[in-house]
C-alpha cells in the first residue's frame, strides 16, 4: 500500500494541476456518469486509512449487502399488481447501491443483483459523497455528483476543509458536507408513485430544537452521527467532544476530524461482517436517547403512567422508516415477593409482541384506511405516536388490579430493527431474532 501511495503521490503530484481539472470539466460535460468514474474506498484507504477502517463495515459500506435489507425488500416486493406499488418497491437501490443506480445497474431491486459492478456493492461509500456538489431535491437521493475520470485522473473532492492540499486529487471547500441537508436526501424517503412520507428522519431534524437558528445551539447531524467513536456516543444528551487527528497519516493535526462510523441503531447486521465495533456503538447511542419514568399518581385508580422523553435523539424514536422500527414499553409489575402479577409488552413464543403491547411507531394504510405491513402499499398515514425529538409522552395503562403497598413496577423502553412478524413471513432460512436493546429502564416501589 505504501509503495502504491507513493507511486500516486509521484505521478499525480505532477500531473494534478492540469489532469485533475481537466478531468473536472469532462465530468460536468457529460450526460451520463460512468462506473469507470469512481475509485474504490481501498484507493482512497491508502491515504485514509483510519477513515476508512471507520467506515469498513459501517451501515453505509453495508447499504446493498445487509441480508436483512436484502431479503426483507425482495419479499415485499413479491405478488405485487399494482403499477405505483412496483414502482415504490423496485426504487430501494437509488440510496442501498447508489453508485450503482446512478451509473445504470442497477436500475431496480428486481434486477440480477449478482451483477452489480464490485465498486457498486460497497454502498454509501467514499467517493460517492466526496463526489457531490449539491442537492436537486430534498428525499429519495437528490444529490448531484460530479465525480473524477477514475484513479488516473480522480478530479475534484469536495470535503469540510478549506486548506486541504491533497497530492492525488484536488481538493475544495464544501458547506454542504458540513450541514444536515446532504444527509437528508436519502434519509427522507417519499413513495415514487403515491408521494407518501415514507421516511422524514431530515424533516424531524429540521423541525427540531436542533435545528435552531443560534450557531451556539444548532446541531447539525454530523454533529452527533460524525462525533461518535468506541465509549463516546455523541447524542444529544451526552457531550460530543471533538476529535483531534489528522486526515491522513502525513497531513496536519486539525482539532476535529470527522468521524465515518455512521452508528445509528443497527446493532446486528455490522457485527455480522466483523464490524463488531459498530454494534456495540449501536448500543451506546441507543442507550443514551431517551429516558423513563413513572407516574403512580393515579395507581388507586388502577391507572399507570409512564413517561417517555426523547433526550439525545435529533429525531424522532424511532426513525427511519417508522413502521419498521420498533420502540416499546414493556411494564411488570412484581410484588414483594418478586412475584410478577402483571406483564404488557412481552413477546411470544415466536418472538412477537402481543397485542396490547405500547408500540411508538408509524402506521401507513391503503386508500381505504386500512392498515398496510408493505410500505410499497402505503397510501397515507393512519397514525404516528412517535416521540419527537426533545418532547415527552405520557403513556397511561389501565390495570387489572390495585397494586399492594411494597410492590414493585419496572418499565423498559425496548428497540430492535424490525418486527419478528415481518421476519417471520419471509420464506427460506429463518431469521434469528434480532436483538433487543435496553434503552431505557426505571424501577418504582410503591
């Protein structure tokens, strides 16, 4: 790898100030953007080395390979008449293989995906994002690229430095990498063909508190998701220290580098491809986005509330696609005995939720108001109790019974990445269950 850096440094240290432009303007003169046109996140490792093994096996790397994604989206698709309902369910591949997509193949989910150039699989990847000059629209990736000629000629990346002197490509300033808006073009999803809010994790963002107009109180979502490193989470309600290094092992110390684990609440599918790291961080940002509590204010009229706060989340819990994720109390009540005399929220035996369980979700529905499990379906939004970012809910229950004095209540507030009913319904291997995390628990005595 050295002996390669330096064969770069050598040869392009010369030719970069008349090769790389020129590159630059063929690139903004075509049409169409060719595979040929990108280099390989190992490429751009032999300088980012550190970047790199954060991003190796990170979400974004895994975008197109996450077997859950991947078989989840071609059941969904399967048995589908409508024209609208093809269209939405074929269109994933414009965020999970972008470089793909944008370059022709893959142009659908239905596609023989063993086909995908190898440079496709990789994801959301290096030069993908280092390649974007601006946004055309704000959901269903809207970015604009203008990437290089490839590795002989790489062009112009565009980064969140203004004095960047690269030897192997140029190098420009670039606000748009620094603010929420480039994130948000895939992490706001629309239906292609019925124009349904799918996914708003930018829109939640922008109608937050951390949105604010105050420079000292805005947080951007680089500020939290490009902040986090192993035992650091970086939310909202812990602190997010900067991260000092440098950009490469040669370049300049700079009092932050941003950082490309991109954690979000996926605490299974990296862990499968040796990202173990990026579980465990998972976990650390699940852990500190919200808190609960509860309220017996009310317990002599057999009532319960419990008291949800989303504290680190610059979004709502869950995001994503909200009926997908599932956040859910699960609340016992044990006397002094430890005897339990009353459960909601628990799973059965096939590890799905019963039917009483508080469950902060998205429920899409058809035109006739009827609830939907498959999205490509959805038509409207029947309801939404999700918890937005820096608001509470208060949740109350009715129970069976009083309870005696010395019992004990625990609540959790639970998370896992899809419902085990959906898993269940998919043909072939079954799925293991994925795993629950604890986010938030609180015990009370009465």
């Amino acid at each position: 790898m050295l002996k390669f850096k330096t064969r770069l440094k050598i040869y392009l240290g010369l030719s970069a100030g008349i090769i790389v432009l020129f590159g630059a303007t063929i690139a903004l003169s075509q049409d169409k953007i060719d595979i040929e046109q990108f280099i390989s996140p190992e490429t751009c490792g032999g300088c980012h080395a550190e970047i790199f093994e954060q991003w190796e096996n990170s979400m974004h790397n895994l975008a197109h390979k996450d077997p859950v994604y991947s078989r989840v989206s071609q059941f969904l698709r399967k048995g589908l008449i409508n024209e609208g309902e093809i269209q939405e369910a074929e269109s994933c591949v414009k965020c999970h293989t972008p470089v793909g997509h944008l370059t022709g193949f893959p142009e659908k989910l239905s596609d023989d995906l063993s086909k995908t150039p190898e440079i496709a699989t990789k994801g959301i990847q290096c030069d993908y994002c280092h390649s974007v000059e601006t946004v055309k629209r704000m959901y269903n990736n809207g970015l604009v690229l203008k990437p290089g000629q490839g590795e002989d000629d790489p062009g112009i990346k565009y980064g969140p430095f203004d004095d960047a002197e690269p030897d192997f490509h140029e190098a420009l300033y670039s606000k748009l990498h620094t603010q929420s808006q480039i994130c948000g073009t895939c992490h706001n999803v629309k239906h292609v063909s019925f124009g349904t809010d799918l996914e708003t994790t930018y829109t939640e963002w922008q109608n937050s508190p951390y949105n604010s107009k105050d420079p000292a109180k805005r947080i951007e979502c680089q500020g939290c998701h490009m902040y986090q490193r192993p035992g650091i989470p970086s939310t909202g309600s812990t602190p997010r220290p900067e991260n000092p290094g440098s950009a490469t092992e040669y370049s300049e110390e700079r009092p932050h580098i941003f950082t490309h684990y991109f954690v979000g609440g996926n605490s299974s599918v990296p862990g499968t491809f040796d990202g173990h790291d990026k579980d465990q961080m998972a976990v650390e940002r699940l852990q500190n986005a919200a808190t609960i509590s509860v309220d017996i204010s009310l317990i002599e009229q057999k009532k319960l509330n419990i008291i949800v706060t989303n504290t680190g989340a610059g979004h709502s819990i869950p995001t994503g696609v909200g009926d997908l994720r599932q956040v859910w109390l699960e609340v016992t009540i044990q006397d002094k005995a430890n005897k339990t005399s009353f459960q909601t929220g628990v799973m059965n035996d096939k590890h799905e939720l019963s039917k009483d369980a508080v469950i902060f979700r998205t429920v899409f529905g058809d035109e006739k108001g009827n609830p939907v499990v498959n999205i490509a379906k959805a038509k409207k939004v029947l309801k939404d109790n999700r918890i937005k970012a820096k608001q509470s809910v208060i949740k109350t229950m009715d129970l069976p019974f009083i309870p005696k004095k010395d019992a004990t209540i625990i609540a959790r507030l639970l998370y896992r990445g899809m419902p085990q009913k959906i898993l269940n319904l998919i043909p072939g291997k079954p799925f293991k269950p994925l795993p629950i995390v604890v986010m938030a628990k609180v015990e009370k005595r009465i």
